[in-house]
C-alpha cells in the first residue's frame, strides 16, 4: 500500500508527489495508492478498510480455515 498523505495542503505548496506519478508507482509494485488527509480525514476510512480487509484475506482467513479443517465437530 502507497499512502500519500497531507492531501489537505495540495493547494499551499507545489512540493508534492503528482497522483499520476504515485499512481504509477503504486501499480509498478504491484501496490493500492491511496491519497489521505488525517487532518481532514480524507481516504482514511477506505484506506484502513482495505488494510483490515487484506490482513484479514492473508493473514486470518487462511488460519480460520486451516482450523475449520482440523476441526472434526
């Protein structure tokens, strides 16, 4: 996951990462890019939904499984 945050500031400098250039990035490493602002809160809800959904995908739901195989009830 490609975070770019403190979107809420875009308009006070031109210091900043174009989203095309995140964007492209993000897909060259086979990553999600998401724009966010904490301050506004911007992109957080998405942005933590597709964390909890993807560490539930890969990490829980394989050991919820495995343990519904070894369990004989």
């Amino acid at each position: 996951m490609l975070c770019g945050n403190k979107s809420d500031l875009l308009e006070l400098t031109n210091d900043y990462v174009q989203d095309e250039a995140a964007d492209k990035i993000a897909s060259e490493h086979q990553m999600k890019y998401f724009k966010t602002s904490a301050f506004k809160g911007d992109g957080i809800d998405e942005m933590l939904d597709y964390t909890i959904e993807q560490v539930y995908q890969k990490k829980l739901k394989p050991e919820f499984d495995a343990a519904k195989l070894g369990d004989s009830t």
